[in-house]
C-alpha cells in the first residue's frame, strides 16, 4: 500500500520534510513569484473597462486635467483618436466631481470669475477690461450651449463713454462660432445670437452685430439680407413645407405604379403672403321698370293762362273772366298791365332723382395662397431580366399620359392658376462606386487591435511557459528526487534491518519469548537508531 503510494505521486510530504530551511524558504518563494506573475497577467489581459471623462478638449484644458489626474493617482489613457481623456469606468463619475471642485474643465474661457481676485489699488482701467474680459467669456459660454455650436469667440468693442454728444460712439460686437461637422445655424438661431449679444451690451444696436462661422462665412449678413428683401424665415420654410407636401403626394401616386427609385420629382410653389384689403363699389344701369324714384321737382312755362294747379279751392275752381276789347272797355290807369299780364308765357320744368344702385365689398386676402405650381417628373426607362444587359425601354405614350393625369390629380392642378406639369422618360445613370483608397494591410485599425489582442495572449502563453520550465519545473524535479531518495534511504534501511534481524536471530538462536525479549534490549541498546527504525515501519506499515 505504501509503496503503491509512493508510485503515484512524484514526491509527498515526506519528502519535503526531508528539505533543509534553505530550500524550502526558495520553494515557498517560487510558488508565491508564480502565483504573483500568473494573477499579475491574467488582470494585464484582461484589462478593466474605461469610459470617457471628458472629449473635445482644449489642449490648455485637457493638461491641467492630466495633471489633476496624476495629482490624485488615477490612471487614465487617451482614445485612439486623442479626442478623449478615458479613466476606468467606475471611477468616472467621482473624477468628474473631483475636477469639478477645482474648477475644471475651463473651456478655454474666463467669465466673470476673473473679477473674484481683484487686487487692492487696480486701476479703473484694469477693472473695465477685466469686466469686458468676463463679459466676453460668459457669452460665449452661453452661445457654446447650442447643439449645433462645438466653439464660439466674442469680442466686445465698447468705446469709452463721454458727456459730448458729438464725441458719442455706439458699441459692437463680433462673433465667431465654431460649428459641428454637418452641421449649421438657421436664421432663426442667427437672430437669436445677435439679439442675445445687443441684449448683454448696453447700447447696442442688433445691426452692429456681426457672426462669422469658422469658414469666415459673414451668416450674419443672410438674415439681413432677408430682411431687406422683406422675407420672413418662416415663409420661407413654410413654402419648403408646402413643397414637400405635395411632393410627398406625387411620390405617394407614382411609387406603387413605377416603383421606388424609378422616378424622380420635384415641386416649385409660388405662394402669395400678401394681405389685401379691397374695397369696391358697384353702379349698375338703372331699368325703369325696376327704378325708385327718390325725389322730383316740375316747371311749366307756355302762352295764355295756365292750367288749374296747386291746392283745390274757391279761386283756382272759378272759371276764368272774359276776356274784353280795349276798345270797349278802356283801360285806365294800371288795369291794362294787369289785362295783359294774363296772357303771358310760362315755363315749366320737371327733374326726378332716382335711387342709384351700388355695392360696397370689403375683401381681406389670406397670406400663403398658392399662386403657382411647377411640377417635373422623370421616369426611367422598364428594366429587363438582371441577366439581360440590354438597355431597358421607354414608357409608351398611353403610360406617360396616364402618370401625366395622375400626378395633375394629385398636385390639384388649375389651368387658370397657371400651373405646369412636366412627365419626361429618361434612362436612369447607375451611380458610380465610391472609390476608397486601399490602405496597407498593417495600416488596418481592426487588423492593429486584433494584433494587439494577440499579442497580450502571446505575452501570458510566454509567461505561463517561463515560469513553468524556469521555476516550477525545477521545484518539482528538486522535490521528486527529495522524494526518490528518501524512498531510496527507506528501502536500504529496511533491507537492512530484516538483514540484522535474521543474522540476529540465527546467531542467538532464540527459542522462548523471553530470550526474544532480552535480544532485542539488548539491539536496542547497541543500537537504538535500528530500532527506532523498526517502531516507525511498524507504525507505517499499521497505519496504511
């Protein structure tokens, strides 16, 4: 059994029992190097998450936070670009804070925190371009808070102010907006910044405001442009709002019947934002059998005596006196005036005022009517079976009259209005591949970091090997030959106690227990090393 044992480990407990204090001091030594080495390159590959602390840095700002970090033993790296300060990610938040309280990041600008340190005895001077300095940079923080603004610079140029009015200059300003790729302002944006800018200068005219984008564009100048012009940003994008809606109508009629990316359209809206009040009277003929007659007044003029008229009574009823001959009757005194004055002639007159018809309209016009539509539509030409490389054909006459007709009902077209629609056949140009420069194989960034992975296996594969065949392998040689020979030094000693034991015995030739007894005091005492021996077989062989 205890030799089945032996055979099947390559060293015991025995064995290293038997090593002095020196090589079991190396062997503890190896074993805990091996161990440190082995957790040391499992934690090198597998290296802990980092998340981003902060990005788009200034560089004044990313190396006071470098310096904070190294400050405060907190290990961090830059992301592959050098965009990004990265810090493992259970200690983002907490760096965070920690860089917070010390002010950073500045980005770049100083507010109004520079009138905190003011120094005892600074001049007025000092103190107005200090104020200015802050000012400046606390726009331009505000103005950086837009989503599409990456960077903005302010510069103020308020002049010294005096009592004469003659003497009396306004301020200006001018900023400079760094913008994110693919991205830009609207005019509403741009008319925001200028007014927020007059409105945090006293005394500043919105129209000595000037905003450039990093490209030097004047963008400032588009919104006055508009204005001059009279157009308001939001006609303009509610006339790209009529637009797409009846773009988004025709493509909705012609997508089912040609298929999708066989056509193109596009759509040209004239719209009228004009309010017109108009007032307008009316006069029409007068028809007599339809006319009111509003006032009339008669005069009647003839020879001899006038008919009976006016009010019927004693005198206008009684008939008129006979005439007599002056030859007769004379006239005496004033009776011939009074005889003649009856057959004098008269006049008489008639005018009547009729009513006169008229129509009084009031008409406001609604802004944004359609005054006009452009319609053009492009169908390609019928494709044929893929594996055919004929080109395709044209749609026939029937087909384009048909999507003619369609796209009309669609856009709602008025021939009065003036609207064109224009349906054209054309054979469509398959857009070409975007070519993109091969880069060498060991310029491939996947290829790099699968290298780089590798490489760290590699490293721990090497590692795992050196300290198998420099360390391990000789401790374990060591303690298998410890093992061997204390086997070795067993068995001789066994061998050569069974040897003394029988030469004993043969040479004494003990009979009776006693005797056996007396011999082996007597063994013990020549040699007590034998015996002790022969106690600890007894006990091993006992035990297993």
């Amino acid at each position: 059994m205890a030799e089945q044992a032996t055979t099947a480990l390559p060293f015991s407990l025995a064995a290293l029992s038997r090593l002095d204090a020196r090589q079991k001091m190396g062997a503890a030594v190896a074993i805990a190097l091996a161990i440190t080495i082995l957790v040391g390159a499992v934690l090198w590959t597998k290296e802990a998450p980092y998340g981003v602390l902060f990005s788009n840095l200034s560089d004044q700002d990313g190396g006071q936070i470098v310096t904070s970090l190294q400050q405060q033993n907190i290990p961090y790296k830059f992301s592959t670009g050098g965009g990004a300060i990265m810090v493992p990610a259970g200690m983002v938040h907490d760096a965070r804070l920690r860089l917070a309280s010390q002010g950073l990041p500045k980005g770049g600008l100083v507010g109004f925190e520079v009138m905190e340190n003011q120094k005892l005895g600074i001049s007025q001077f000092a103190e107005q371009i200090n104020y200015q300095r802050g000012l400046e940079g606390e726009l331009a923080r505000t103005i950086q808070t837009l989503s599409a603004v990456r960077g903005a610079r302010v510069h103020l140029a308020i002049p010294k102010q005096t009592a004469f009015l003659r003497d009396d200059l306004k301020p200006s300003a001018s900023v400079l907006v760094g913008l994110q790729p693919g991205r830009s302002l609207e005019a509403a944006q741009i008319a925001g910044i200028v007014h927020l800018v007059s409105s945090s200068v006293p005394q500043l005219n919105p129209a000595q405001v000037s905003v450039i984008d990093q490209n030097g564009n004047l963008i400032s100048a588009q919104q006055d442009s508009l204005k001059n012009a009279s157009l308001n940003p939001s006609q303009i994008k509610y006339v790209k709002d009529v637009e797409a809606q009846y773009l988004q109508r025709v493509e909705t009629i012609l997508e089912p019947l040609v298929g999708r990316g066989n056509f193109r359209a596009q759509v040209a809206a004239e719209l009228d934002f004009t309010n017109v009040d108009q007032v307008a009277e009316t006069y029409r003929p007068n028809p007599a059998t339809e006319a009111a007659i509003r006032s009339q007044q008669t005069a009647e003029s003839g020879a001899g005596n006038p008919p009976a008229i006016g009010v019927p009574g004693a005198l206008s009823n009684q008939p008129p006196v006979p005439a007599t001959a002056p030859i007769t009757n004379p006239q005496i005194g004033g009776a011939g005036g009074a005889a003649g004055g009856q057959n004098n002639n008269y006049t008489r007159n008639a005018t009547i005022n009729y009513e006169v018809d008229k129509t009084v309209r009031h008409t406001r016009g609604a802004p944004g009517m359609v005054k006009r539509l452009s319609v053009a539509v492009v169908v390609n030409h019928k494709k044929g079976p893929e594996k055919d490389s004929k080109p395709g054909k044209p749609p026939s006459a029937e087909e384009l009259k048909r999507i003619n007709d369609l796209v009309k009902e669609a856009v709602g077209f008025s021939q009065t209005r003036g609207d064109s629609i224009n349906v054209a056949a054309a054979s469509f140009v398959p857009p070409e591949p975007e070519v993109v420069p091969e880069s060498p194989l060991w310029q491939d960034p996947e290829l790099i970091a699968l290298g780089k992975e590798l490489g760290k296996y590699l490293v721990f594969a090497l590692i795992v090997y050196l300290i198998w065949t420099k360390l391990m392998k000789p401790l374990f040689e060591m303690l298998a030959a410890a093992a061997q020979r204390a086997e070795a030094e067993r068995k001789a000693e066994a061998v050569r106690m069974r040897d003394t034991s029988e030469a004993y015995r043969a040479s004494h030739g003990m009979a009776t227990y006693d005797d056996k007894v007396k011999a082996a005091r007597e063994t013990a005492q020549q040699d007590p090393k034998l015996v002790a021996e022969m106690i600890k077989g007894w006990m091993g062989a006992n035990g297993t």
